[in-house]
C-alpha cells in the first residue's frame, strides 16, 4: 500500500479511491503541522474535514502539498493512550432510551458505528476507557424530548455536526487530539431536547493500564 504523505514515492493514479488508512495517514501529517506551528486550528480542521470527505488521491495530495514531510509516518495507533479492544470487552452498537435512560461507559468495545435515540429519556456514553477497534467512531445521536452526554478523552480528535431543532447539539467540544489519536465524529438532531458532547481527562486507572502496557 502507497504510504501517500512520503511525496519521494511515486503516487498512484489520482483517479484512484483512497483507503482509510490514506486517510488517516494525511490527518496525521496535519496534526504534526499543526503542533509544530505551520497551520492553525482552524485551518486544521478545515483540512481535516476534506480528509475525510475525500474518496480519491487526487482530492488528498493537495492538502499536505505546502507541508514538508521528513519522513514516512508511521501506521497511525488506535489511540494516545487507548488500546485495541480485548476479547473480553462488551461491545454494543446502539443505545436507546425511551422512558428510561441507557449508560455505556466503562471498559467496552466501541464499534467503529454506533447509534443513539432518546424518547423522553436519556443516554450516557462514556469513551475514556473504551477500547477502539478502529480509527475512527460514529456516532449517531437522535434526541426527542430528551438528552444524550457524550463523554470523549481529551487526547482524540472530536468533530461535532449535529443539528439542534427547538433544542441543543453542543459542539464546542470539537477539535483535534494527539497526534494518531482515534477521531470521534458526533452527528444527528435533538428535537426538544439536546446532546452534550464534553472532554474530559482520561480516567486514571485507564491511563495507568496502558502506561504498564
């Protein structure tokens, strides 16, 4: 597979559809140009969202072509500070509350889809001990007269696009996280209700679990 940042390789046909792993090869790219200065968190994100909309080569060369690359990156990690998910690990792929509320938080598995509805109701989902099984997670967020909290770890990239009617899809959590952190992108609607997205520091033990790792 062409590693498509390292520009000494030849690059192949731009006609040609980009894989996720092209894709999170360039996002890795930004994020270090972005820690070291050369662009801003605007531009970042702006870049980043054109990553991850394009489905050819010749739509993601143009986006690290004023950047210099030193060397071939690396495959990107499934997290700073996250891991694989283990065999052991429940793994869901909705929640829903109507009447109720549903929680998934914990060490869980989360899905590289995962789907949210709350009817009079609410949802919790917690990711900072959750265990990544890809590169990125999304999440689909439906409230209707009622609310979903979505809690991400500090060190991913957050990317919030949901649509509040007569309600709230907070997005100020959006932004970007370490470099080769997993992306997590929320969207959806609240109706009379809302959806909280927040960052918050991974939890202690979690962050020890992987340091002894």
């Amino acid at each position: 597979m062409t590693d498509l940042p390292d520009r000494r390789d030849p690059l192949p046909a731009p006609e040609l559809r980009a894989s996720d792993a092209d894709r999170d090869r360039v996002a890795m790219v930004l994020r270090e140009a972005a820690g070291d200065g050369r662009i801003s968190m605007d531009e970042l994100e702006e870049r980043l969202e054109a990553v991850y909309a394009a489905k050819t080569y010749a739509e993601l060369e143009p986006l690290t072509r004023d950047l210099p690359v030193t060397g071939r990156p690396d495959p990107p990690v499934p997290g700073a500070g996250a891991r694989l998910a283990v065999g052991e690990a429940p793994t869901w792929r909705t929640g829903i509350g109507v009447l109720g509320a549903f929680s998934r938080q914990g060490v869980w598995a989360v899905p590289p889809k995962f789907t949210a509805f709350a009817f009079w109701g609410g949802g919790k989902i917690d990711l900072r001990d959750a265990r990544y099984t890809s590169g990125e997670v999304r999440i689909r967020a439906f409230a209707v007269m009622g609310g979903i909290e979505i809690i991400a770890p500090d060190d991913v990239t957050v990317h919030v696009k949901g649509l509040g009617v007569m309600g709230g899809f907070d997005g100020r959590a959006s932004g970007p996280g370490a470099p080769g952190a997993p992306r997590v992108v929320v969207s959806g609607f609240s109706f009379w209700g809302g959806v909280g997205v927040k960052r918050r520091a991974r939890r202690r033990r979690n962050r020890e679990e992987n340091e002894d790792a």
